[in-house]
C-alpha cells in the first residue's frame, strides 16, 4: 500500500470554506476527506503530491490557517479511520458503520463500510444526499452501475435494495479492492472493474447510474456513461457545489434527459435525471 500524506486544517474552516477547498484540493490529487474533532483532513499519496500544486491551491484561501502535513506510514492507516470515522445514520432507515462500530438497533438497512483510503463513508454531504435519494427508489429487479465506486457504499446499498445486478469502477485498484471487500462484508453481490468507462462491458444497459464524481468527470465523461443508460432509465449524480447546479441541469437536459429531482445540503447538490 501507498504512503499517504494528510493536510490537517485547525481551526475548521467554515463549511463553505471546506466545500471550496474540497473541490479545489481534489483537483490536485487529494482523495479523501474528513472532518471531526481533530479538524479537517484531506489525504492524497505521497508519490502525487506536488508541492508547486499545493502551494497555487493554498494561495486561493489567503484567510485559512496553515495546515499540517503529516505523514502516514501503510500501517498506521486503519488507525487514522478509526480515530476519525463514527457511525452515520441517514433517514433512520440506513446505518453505515465501520467493523469496529457496534450494530445499530431497529434501523432496517445497515452497511458496514472499511473506507481505507476510498471516497464514500457517509460523512459527506455527497454521499449522504446520494443514498437519501437512493432510498426513495425503487430498485427492484434493476441494472445498476456505480461509477466511480470508492468504498463501494452505493453499489452496496443498491445491491440490499434488492437490485438485479450491480456493477461498479474505479480508476484507483486500491479502491476497486476496497469495493470487492466490502461487498463481501455486506454479503452482496457487487462486480466492479478497474478503470475508467472503457472498463465497463456492454451488459445492455443499466436501469441506474449512480455517479458521485467531481463536475469536471461528470461533463467529461457524459456521452460515454449515457450511452450505457436504457431509455427510461434514471441517472443520479453528485459530487459537485449548488452553484453548478443549473448549469449542469442545462447540460444534461440538451443531453435529453428531463431533470426528476434536485436536492441540497450545505452547499452540495444532487441531481436525479430520467433518459427521455
């Protein structure tokens, strides 16, 4: 496993600080986000970090304090999570835990998610509004791809909302890994491949597209992903501020797809489209 380094942000900067700088540091490379006691942390590996990068992406946020570059070591790892990973309840009807977190009474679904060094623990406002609209579906008997998996959680929800078959990808094989491994600690069925688009075979369609990816991919990427997607089929995405809302509503509508759904959380936005 790769060494890691964690920009750590003390004080926290404001919540839309934090989203702009998200946004700004996963330009550059930082994979990982979190945000507790300890401040806010942004993780990339050591062999991609660029200090003239890093220095341009700082410059754009004069009023925050410094942040702490620490170094960590493969075993130190599961270490950092479990400091900072808690349990996320979303809706009362899903919990997401780590292994290490004791089972939640009464709440019907329950995902149990190792993160490692993948996006998707329920902790940011992305994947919370993902899986909030996710739990309004219906999945039943469906298709469903997950692009961009991360820890896998979306495919995994899916797959317990009773989704006929699910897929996912990643570019990163460590996240790939990670997806494989927490399907298999979920006990669902979840086959996810290693790359972009191009890694995804042509299975028919998908029903479903889940895709809580950065804006740039989400624009970049469209024609390939939707030429997976059936007509009628529905397309969910995140992964971008409020403020690009409406421009990516214009962009899928010339795509002909007809918006369904926008929901907001401090800042963040989901989308829930329908190929027309």
């Amino acid at each position: 496993m790769s060494v890691y380094l964690e920009a750590r942000f003390l004080p926290v900067p404001d919540a839309i600080t934090v989203e702009l700088l998200t946004l700004e540091l996963a330009e550059i490379g930082f994979e990982s986000f979190t945000e507790g006691e300890e401040g806010f942390s942004a993780f990339i590996q050591d062999d991609t970090f660029s200090e003239e990068h890093w220095r341009q992406a700082l410059a754009k946020f004069p009023l925050i304090a410094s942040p702490e570059l620490i170094k960590h070591l493969p075993q130190n790892w599961n270490a950092v999570w479990e400091s900072q990973f808690e349990p996320i309840c979303i809706d009362d009807n899903c919990w997401i835990r780590a292994p290490f977190h004791e089972a939640m009474q009464d709440v019907p679904l329950q995902l149990i998610i190792e993160p490692k060094m993948s996006f998707g623990t329920g902790h940011h406002e992305t994947t919370r509004l993902m899986c909030r609209q996710m739990l309004k579906l219906d999945f039943a008997g469906k298709m469903v791809w997950d692009y961009g998996c991360g820890t896998g959680v979306l495919g995994i929800l899916a797959a317990r909302l009773e989704a006929q078959y699910v897929a996912g990808n990643d570019i990163e094989s460590w996240a790939v890994e990670n997806s494989r491994e927490n399907a298999q600690r979920n006990h669902v069925d979840f086959t996810v491949y290693e790359g972009g688009v191009e890694a995804m075979p042509d299975t028919g369609g998908y029903d479903i597209i889940l895709a809580n990816i950065n804006r740039n991919v989400l624009i970049q990427t469209a024609d390939a992903y939707l030429h997976h997607l059936k007509p009628g089929g529905w397309l969910l995405i995140s992964g971008f501020l409020a403020q690009d809302e409406a421009s990516l509503i214009s962009f899928f509508v010339d795509k002909n797809l007809q918006l369904l759904n926008a929901t907001n959380e401090n800042g963040w936005s989901c989308l829930l489209f329908a190929k027309e």
